[in-house]
C-alpha cells in the first residue's frame, strides 16, 4: 500500500496511530459495554464490526477515508481484546495451576493470525494480479475480511457455551469512573494522601514504553526486509515464523507469568523484546533477521499476557476488568506516539535502522521502569 499509494514512513505510522487512538476511545469505553452488556456479547460484536472495518479498507485509496477507518477499527479491536482477557483471566480463576497458560493461550492465539495473513495476503495479491486488479492489495484486506468474518461467526454460535461454563460472565461489574482508582485493592482506596495511580505508576509505563517500543517493529519490519532485497518467500517465511513463535510464547512463558506477581515479568519480556528489535538496525543477515522475527515472535504477546496477569495476582475478581482497561489504555497512548515517531525518523537521516534503535531504547527504558513495580500486597501491608 505504502509503495502504491506513494505514502511517506510518516504517513505509513500515521494510520498506525490513528489505529491506536481508536484503540485508546474503545479501551475507554469497555468498562460501560461490560457493565452494559457483558463481555461475551461485546466481543462478539467487536468481532463483527472489525471484521467490516476490515473488509472497508480495500475499497479506499484516500488518506483520509483510510485514517477514519484505522480509527474506528481500533475502537472495535480493543473491545475485543478487553472482552477476549477478561474472559481468559475468569477462566484462569478456575484453574489456578493452568492460569498462565490459560492467558498466553487466549493472547498467543493472535499467532495464528499472523501465519494466516502470513500465507493468504501473498496469495490474495497474486490472485488479484493475474486479474489485473488497480489495487493488488485490495484483495489481500478482502482475504482477512472473509477469515475474521468465519471467526466471528464462529463465536456466535459458541455463544451459549460461553455464557453457560461462565454464567458469572454474562454480566460484568460495574466500572467506577476513575479507571486507575478501580485497579487498586479496596484496602489502598481509602487512602487520601496517596493518588492511586502511583502504587501501579511503574507498571503502567513500563507498559506504555512497550506500547511505544513494539508498534514500530511489528509496523516496519516488513520493509525493512524488503529494502535489505529479500525475496518474497522470505518475506512470507519470516512473517509465518514470527506468527508461530506467538503461539508457541504460551508454553514457554507461562511458568515466568504465575511465579512473578509484581513487574518482573513485564521487565525481562520488554528486556528481550529490545534485543530482537535492535538486531534489524545493525545487520542485514538473513539467519539475524530471522532469529530476531522468532524472538520477538516468542516474547510480544506475552507481554499483554504479563500484564493480565499483574492484575489477576494483584486485584479481586470485581476489578478485573478496569485493571485490565487501565493498561490497556496506557499501552494504546504508547501505540499513539510510537508509529509516528518511528516513520518520522525513518524519512530522515539513517532511515528505517535509525527508528529501530529509538524502538528498541523505548523498550529498554521500559523494562528497566517495570522492575520497579512491586506486587500491591507488598506495598498495602
């Protein structure tokens, strides 16, 4: 699209940024369409309206339609995955030994996704060349559309099972306003000398830097890799085994999610995610290049994971779901700055390398502000 359209980095990480402001109205708006409707039925329906939003943006060439539509489809995406953690951490809370895994299990599925897109949207580009489509990419947006769509249809007809393993799910609890507030243990509220945001401030940035730190690999990585003169095979290899490397992140980190309870978690994931995201920005070598798809592949998701889990270790079943709400909202003011940034300093001097190495210093500078969080219990007691 980029190449098509004739779009700078800039713009490229504008429509991530504005995927990402979507994101931060729909985290500010799942607590009410929990309490409203339920987490089962606002994921569902997220799922459908992204599904359209997807399927939309093969029809627009403009910058501005296509702006308007990242934006919306973020507001659909983060009801999804509020909804879609909420309800993994609630069945984690059924089987404690299997918790961890229960969470890398919901967040690594997103794995799939990427070896799905990772296989179809060559496909579907191919296919539209040999009908001589104006926009190849077109179809490849149309292809994830149809998926999604089955997807969706999918947990609709789950639906009943949902609500039947989980009655308590049907309903969510009410959000209070202050979403910072509500992630606090009742036995820190009543404390009027200390703002609640500062015994989760640690966590919450660091959560933010990895928001800032990751959106800029997963947004330019592709490019990276077409400006080193990767052949597509590659391209497609590389993506799949990133995608792969997700899935398999449930079993490898769940052990690290249930033993830490404070940010520790948080910190060593951010610690490894700097590594691989360096590694593009010093070298073009194909096995490099690989290994650091693999490891970030293996480390990205988990960190939403880890966060989950912060809240689980950490909050009463009641606050679930504005826990979860506040890093998400964090995490989307990260994914706001980071996508602009990293373009803005691509179209410059050093190009794409250069905006690797302010990426992978964000998440550096996260992991070390995550060690400080200590669990709340520790710090109420």
């Amino acid at each position: 699209m980029r190449e098509d359209l004739s779009w700078t980095y800039t713009l490229a990480g504008a429509m991530n940024t504005f995927n990402a402001l979507g994101y931060l109205v729909g985290a500010l708006l799942t607590p009410w369409a929990l309490k409203r409707w339920g987490a089962v039925r606002v994921l569902i329906v997220g799922s459908v309206l992204a599904s359209l939003l997807m399927a939309m943006t093969g029809f627009f060439t403009q910058a501005l339609y296509l702006l308007l539509q990242r934006f919306l489809a973020g507001v659909a995406s983060a009801a999804v995955f509020v909804s879609g953690g909420l309800l993994a951490a609630r069945l984690g809370a059924h089987l404690p030994s299997q918790s961890g895994l229960l969470l890398g299990i919901y967040y690594g599925g997103t794995g799939w996704g990427i070896v799905i897109s990772a296989l179809c949207v060559p496909a579907a580009i191919a296919l539209s060349a040999a009908h001589h489509a104006q926009h190849t990419w077109s179809w490849a947006w149309w292809c994830l559309a149809f998926i999604c769509a089955i997807i969706s249809a999918a947990l609709f007809l789950i639906r009943s099972h949902l609500n039947r393993w989980m009655p308590e799910l049907s309903t969510a609890s009410p959000a209070p306003s202050n979403e910072y507030q509500a992630s606090l243990p009742t036995t820190t509220l009543s404390a009027p000398t200390q703002p609640a945001w500062r015994v989760w401030a640690p966590g919450l940035l660091g959560y933010g830097l990895f928001g800032v730190g990751y959106i800029g690999y997963m947004t330019f990585v592709v490019a990276v890799l077409r400006e080193q003169g990767a052949p597509s095979d590659n391209i497609t290899f590389f993506y799949a085994a990133l995608g792969l490397a997700v899935v398999a992140s449930s079993r490898i980190w769940a052990g690290l999610l249930n033993h830490f309870k404070g940010g520790q978690a948080l910190a060593i994931l951010n610690a490894l995610l700097s590594v691989a995201t360096l590694i593009p920005a010093l070298t073009s070598a194909w096995p490099a290049m690989l290994l650091s798809g693999i490891l970030f592949g293996g480390v990205f998701l988990s960190v939403v994971a880890s966060t989950t889990a912060m809240v689980k270790h950490n909050l009463p079943a009641s606050q679930w779901a504005s826990g979860i709400s506040a890093f998400t909202v964090v995490f989307a003011v990260g994914q706001i700055v980071g996508p602009t940034v990293v373009g803005w300093i691509a179209d410059g001097p050093g190009g794409l390398q250069r905006g690797l190495v302010f990426s992978a210093a964000a998440l550096l500078l996260g992991a070390l502000v995550a060690w400080q969080q200590k669990p709340l219990q520790s710090q109420t007691s």
